[in-house]
C-alpha cells in the first residue's frame, strides 16, 4: 500500500506500507480521500515541531471513508464519510477525567506522534471519527483545522463590541477569525503578507487589516482604530517568538492573550509589559469532540464556507514535489489539499 514519509528534515519520499489488517473493537478500517496540510505538518517538515519524531507518515486534517468497522462500533458504519477528530486521548489520566481530552497527559496525535493519513487506508477509533451525510472530502479534510480556531477563539472569549486581534492570517489565523466573526467583537487582523490581508478583505470584509512592519506603524494603527484603547483579546497564531513575545504590547488593560501559535524558542518580554495591564496570557492546544461537531453543523446550515481557503491541490504522484512550495507563503498558499484516493 502507497504512503508518503517525512523521513528526515526537509525530506518527503513514497513508501511501501502493510495493508492494515481488519479492524478491532472499537476500531473503523478508512480509506483517506483528502489530506490538508497544516502549519504544523510544514513545521514538522522544516524540524521545527517539538512534537514530532523522524521518520513520521503525516496526515492529521483528513477527510475519509469508512470502509468496516469492528466489534461494539455503532456510531459509524462502511460507506459513511467522516472527519478524523486526531487526538488519540488515554480517557484515564488527570485533564481527561476532567475532561480536557485535548491536553490528555498521554496524548498522540496521528500524523505528529504515530503515524497518519497520508496512505491509502488505515485503521483509527472509531470514537474518533464525526460523520456527515453533506459534506465533501475536501469540506471535511478542513474541520480539524477550524476546530483548532473554534477552540482559540473560546479561550479568548472576546465579547460583543470588544476590540479583538488576530495575529497570523495562515490557516489557524483564518480559523480562529471564522469563530470570532460569531462574537459581535470588533475584529483586526495583522500579517507580515499583504496577500494574505488582501485575502481577508475580500472573503471576510474585515476592514481593519494591519500590515506588520516592525517601525512601529502597525502600533500607530492599532491606537487608530481601537480610540487609543488597543486589544481585549489578542490571539496569536503565528508561532514566531518574534510576534509571540510582542504581542502582549498590544493588550488593553485587563486583556486577555492566547497563544495559539506554538513554537520550540523561547518567549521573552519584560515583565512590566504583562504586569501593568494585569493581562492574562493563556494557551490554546488542539480542540473538544463538541467542536468537530458543531464546526459539521455549522458547513452544512451555510454558516462557514471553506471554499475560498483551498488554494493548491496535489496528489500521491506529485506531493513530494510540491510540498516545498506550501513552505513559502510566498506561493500565495493559504491552505494545500491532497487527494490520496479518487
């Protein structure tokens, strides 16, 4: 069976993999439609992901088939088409007894810490997979990437009429602003990429978009539009300790920052700059079951369109040629898709 590798930094090649053997209880055999690629697969790629070990089959935002299933599996069936909820949680441990399966203290992630999706087939939990009778693959390849935003986006909790920045206008970014856009907040975006800002005009309205340059300007126009208050709730998802460690400069007092983004570097900002504001600084890790499944809901009743994020596609042929490209946001990649089966 066809699979495609991360074996080393910067290195994608095809393998050769056992077909998996039928599934146990409680396990769905699935067959992988659509693959997104994420920040963290492309972090992954450059070795910068403090999560991931080489060699590693990626492959964690999917869209798939369910071909069987096995022994007590009730909730999906062959022929059903899911999202992968990627969070392989022990059920066991101190934050999933209270239900925090999303930090489980033996947590892996399939595609980051055992192998994922990026083959032909393979087998998953069963509990793990969130069906859909409307969506397509491609649609539902791209739920686990706006469950991550869903989840930021609760973390900071920003409030009707509040001033609400995003930082990063990558997938994450676009995710988190798709949940604040519910709020009634009123939104900023900022990105190094005017491209990407020109992308939130035209397909979010967002009016105040600030381009970051680092002289100081994007200040002068964050005191513009917040009337010199500046931010209740930042988030940022840009992983960048440059943007991560600023951006607490943007905070208005009792504000709320929540580190998306994830980065192996250290953070660093002089302590006043937390203190005086009496800001709060949170981290936002992975997603809940309940997000999968109102993200699903929310696609199907015309609320979230994902149409305008898939900008690169590619295949099993033509993947380990093209991922370098989803690399540089210079290509104009807001968010790659790659169909593994027809």
């Amino acid at each position: 069976m066809r699979a495609i590798q991360i074996s080393e930094i910067k290195t994608l090649k095809p393998i050769e993999i056992e077909s998996p053997a039928a599934p146990g209880p409680g396990q769905a055999l699935v067959r992988t439609h659509r693959m997104g690629v994420c920040g963290t697969d492309v972090s992954c790629y450059l070795g910068k992901f403090p999560f991931f070990d080489f060699p590693r089959i990626p492959g964690h935002e999917l869209g798939v088939e369910v071909l069987s299933v096995g022994d007590g599996v009730t909730s999906v069936a062959p022929g059903d088409r899911c999202s992968v909820e990627p969070y392989m949680n022990c059920g066991h441990c101190y934050p999933c007894r209270r239900g925090a399966t999303n930090c489980c203290q033996n947590l892996k992630v399939i595609g980051v810490m055992m192998d994922g999706g990026l083959c032909e087939s393979f087998l998953v939990r069963a509990d793990k997979l969130h069906r859909s009778t409307k969506l397509s693959f491609d649609q539902l390849a791209l739920v686990e990437t706006l469950a991550i935003g869903c989840h930021a986006n609760d973390r900071a909790a920003p409030r009707p009429a509040d001033h609400a920045l995003i930082i990063g206008m990558g997938p994450i970014g676009l995710a988190t602003l798709e949940f604040a856009k519910f709020t009634g907040a009123r939104i900023s975006v900022m990105d190094m990429n005017p491209e990407r800002l020109d992308f939130v005009r035209r397909n979010y309205g967002i009016e105040n978009t600030i381009q970051f340059s680092g002289d100081g300007s994007e200040k002068d126009a964050m005191r513009e539009i917040t009337g010199g208050d500046f931010y209740q709730t930042i988030v940022d998802a840009t992983g960048n300790r440059h943007s991560m460690g600023g951006a607490i400069g943007y905070l208005a007092s009792t504000g709320t920052l929540v580190y998306v983004g994830i980065t192996t570097d250290a953070i660093s900002f002089a302590h006043p700059t937390m203190h005086k504001p009496e800001a709060s600084i949170l981290a936002s890790r992975n997603a809940l079951p309940g997000d999968f499944t109102r993200i699903i809901q929310l696609i199907e009743m015309g609320m979230i369109n994902t149409d305008p994020w898939i900008t690169h596609r590619s295949d099993l042929d033509s993947v380990v040629n093209d991922f370098e490209s989803y690399t540089k946001p210079e290509t104009g990649v807001i968010k790659a898709v790659i169909s593994v089966c027809p």
